[in-house]
C-alpha cells in the first residue's frame, strides 16, 4: 500500500509540474505576441506633431563613416570617403552630400536638408571612433524644423 501511495504522489507531482510549466510557457508566449517592437524608429517632433518624421535607416558603424543615432537606432548616416550620406524622412530616404565639423558641431546637408548638431559632449577616442551626444539636433527640411535631444555620433575617420 505504500508503494502504491508514493507512486501515486509521484505521479500527482509529475503531473502538477508539467500542467504548471505549460502554463508558463503559455504565458510567455502571450507575452511576446502582444508586445511589438517596431522594425524601423519614428521620430516626431514633441512642439509640432504634425511636423515631418525621421525614420531609422539600416546603416552600421564603420571605419569612414559618421553615424547619428536615437536610443540606438540609426537616423543618419555619412560615408567621408564618398561624401554621401543619407536620412529617412516621412517613409523616403533622402542623399545628403556634405558634411562639416567644427568645434563640436556637425553641419550636415543636402537638397531641401539643413542638419545642425551642436555643442556635442565627446568623450576619448576608442578603437578609432569618436563618441559624442549631442542635447540639441536640429533637422530642417521643406520649411519645416524638427529639434531632437540627446542623439548619440560614432565618427571613425579613416586616416588611409
């Protein structure tokens, strides 16, 4: 009776675990359904919410290039070797095609496109790139003004 009482107990708590375990897991898959994150990052304007949007743009790091990003994502990329760069503003990219720095500032355009980024915050070279955030980002584009903060540069100059 009593190994029939035990096998039975052990039975119950095999049971039990793995009724228990699909639970979670159940929960777990609900979770990751219901929450979405987004493939590309949009950025609107908090003062003009009917303002032109910046989008992200699938760009790297890289020896040569400058590369501003939002919470991580990339918003504008620059390729100093080639002079060209580009943005994604209301769905479409746009070709940037000159870029200048001075004094912690960065001045960025192309046709219909002014970017200004100024009194950047840089810390020491590492591996090559500099890393900088900036408090003020000021994109103007079809007589339109959009001010992001707090955009994060990676800027690796390739010296070759």
């Amino acid at each position: 009776i009593l190994k029939n009482l035990l096998f039975t107990f052990l039975l119950r708590a095999i049971a039990f675990t793995c009724k228990k375990a699909a639970t979670i897991s159940e929960n777990n898959n609900l979770a990751s359904d219901s929450v979405q994150i987004p493939d590309s990052l949009s950025i609107q304007s908090a003062d003009n919410p009917n303002a032109f949007r910046v989008e992200t743009i699938a760009d790297k790091a890289d020896l040569g290039k400058v590369i501003f990003t939002e919470n991580g994502k990339t918003i504008i990329s620059f390729d100093t070797q080639s002079n060209t760069g580009k943005i994604k503003l209301n769905g479409k990219e746009y070709p940037l095609n000159n870029l200048n720095f001075s004094e912690n500032t960065y001045e960025i355009s192309g046709s219909e496109i002014e970017i200004t980024a100024e009194d950047g915050n840089f810390q020491e070279m590492v591996s090559d790139c500099n890393y900088g955030t900036f408090p003020e980002f000021k994109i103007k584009f079809n007589n339109q003004e959009v001010k992001l903060a707090n955009i994060k540069v990676q800027d690796c100059p390739n010296y070759n």
